[in-house]
C-alpha cells in the first residue's frame, strides 16, 4: 500500500442541474392507510394453515376467513387445489349489532366460530357438494379491521361465490321474505338448503343455474366481457370506507399472490403450485 495519500475525492454525489423537475416522486408507504392495514390483515391470516371446514374448534372473537375448494366438481377446478391457493369465497365475522353500534363489549361471543358454522351447514346441505372437500384459513381480528381485510382478498383474488355466483353468505330471509323474494344465484346452481326449496321461496332467481355456469366458466377462462361485469356490478356496492374503495382494486395485480414470508406479489403460474406464496 502506498505511504502517499489519495487524492481529494467528492464524498456526496451530484445532484444535475433542474433535477427537482424530473425527479420521482413516489407516494411514501403510510402503514396507517386504510388499503394497508387491510392487507397487514391478509397477510397475518395467510400465517394460517387451511383447516377442514367440517371441524372447526369454537372459538371467541371476530375475524375475517378464506375458503377453499379442493373437491373434483367440474365446475371449480380450476381453482381446486390441496394448497388451497385461490380462496372460492372470502368474508367476515363481527359481533351481532356492530353495523348499528349497538354490540355489548363485555359479552362474551363467537360470531367467528357460527359463521363458519353457517357456512359448513350450507355447504352440508347443498346436493351437488361435499364438505369435506373445503377447508377454511382464518383470523381471529379486531372486529375494526375485519371489513378492511376482506375488500382487499376480494379484491385481489376475485372468489368466484363472491364476485360471479351470488348468495352463499345469505341467511334465511324469514317466511315472509321466502313467499316473496326470489332464490338466490347459489341456490339454483347448488340447490339443497331447505330455506331455499321452491316450497319455501316459490320464486325462480333472476340467474339460472346454466347462466351461473357459464358464467363461472368465463370467470375462469378470463373472459374480459365477465371481468367487466363483475367490476360493473362491484362498483354497484356501497364504499367499504370513505370512498376509498376504489385504490384497492388499482394497487392489487389480479390474480395476486402474497408471500407468507415477505408480503411481496407475484404472478402464480398454476392454481396447484406448491410454494410458500398463497393466492387470496
């Protein structure tokens, strides 16, 4: 090593002339933001493994679930997978009385646990389905967060009982809604809930069974006419929160895939890869 020393050299670079005119500008990451925080959710419910839906251990709280398809039903296999990678239909759970503040904090309750109970009951009863090819991941949440995490898995895998077949989350509407509303979409495609037998609810749904189908099928096959629809009706639906519903479905690539390691998105190349990336 030479005894001579080096030359004066600059030690900051140098910024061009004008540079502020060109510069980037990206928007800072605010982990407060709303679309954030529901995908802080996501990913914390991705932590979880997929349980049959048929044995769910009761539990307290609230929170937010996927469900995923892993039967040989024509219809659903593209999605179905023993990964349990793409989620049929993603939703929540809040205390009774949330939506009109009226939930009794020192009650003691489990709207998580009846949830995926309804749910298991629905799929038990329905003729063409069988619930031991479901399996569910869920979150137990603050009941605050919930709604924000379910817009973003929505948003971002597109369920199929969410976005294209309408009314598996539906309850009995009561016997007077039953003589004078009409079957829901899910019930003419997968009928066998008692509610919802033409004895009980007479009056046929606006969508066939075969419209359902080939719905379905277009959904699958990324037919951009079906895709519109669905955002078409989407945008039908009221603001998740304060009229910020719409910068979610902008910032999530579909399909997407979030690592359960690091959170980042990548494209998936089949419905059955096995790595540790989960689509929602």
């Amino acid at each position: 090593m030479s005894s001579d020393p080096p030359n004066r050299q600059k030690s900051k670079p140098t910024k061009p002339r004008g540079w502020r005119t060109h510069a980037l500008r990206p928007d800072p990451y605010n982990p407060l933001e709303l679309d954030n925080i529901g995908r802080n959710v996501a990913v914390a419910l991705l932590e979880h493994d997929p349980e049959p839906i048929a044995s769910i251990k009761i539990m307290v709280g609230a929170g937010v679930y996927a469900l995923y398809y892993t039967g040989n039903h024509d219809l659903y296999q593209p999605i179905s997978s023993p990964t349990c990678v793409t989620p049929i239909y993603v939703g929540q759970a809040r205390p009774e009385g949330t939506r009109k503040g009226v939930t009794d904090a020192s009650k003691i309750t489990s709207p998580l646990w009846d949830r995926l109970g309804e749910h298991r009951i629905s799929i038990e009863q329905a003729e063409d389905l069988n619930v031991e090819d479901f399996k569910v991941r869920y979150l137990v949440a603050i009941e605050a967060f919930v709604s924000l995490a379910e817009r973003v898995m929505i948003r971002g895998a597109r369920p199929v009982w969410n976005t294209v077949v309408d009314g598996f989350g539906n309850h009995d509407p009561g016997a007077d809604r039953r003589k004078t509303g009409k079957r829901p979409p899910w019930d003419e495609l997968h009928p066998g809930r008692w509610w919802s037998h033409p004895h009980y609810m007479p009056t046929l749904s606006l969508v066939s069974a075969a419209e359902s189908r080939r719905r379905v099928a277009a959904h699958f096959a990324g037919d951009p006419t079906q895709l519109a629809a669905e955002d078409m009706a989407d945008d039908d639906d009221p603001a998740c929160w304060s009229g910020q519903r719409a910068s979610v479905a902008e910032s999530i690539p579909r399909p997407h895939v979030i690592s359960r390691r690091s959170g980042s998105g990548r494209q998936p190349t089949t419905a059955s890869e096995e790595d540790d990336g989960t689509l929602f």
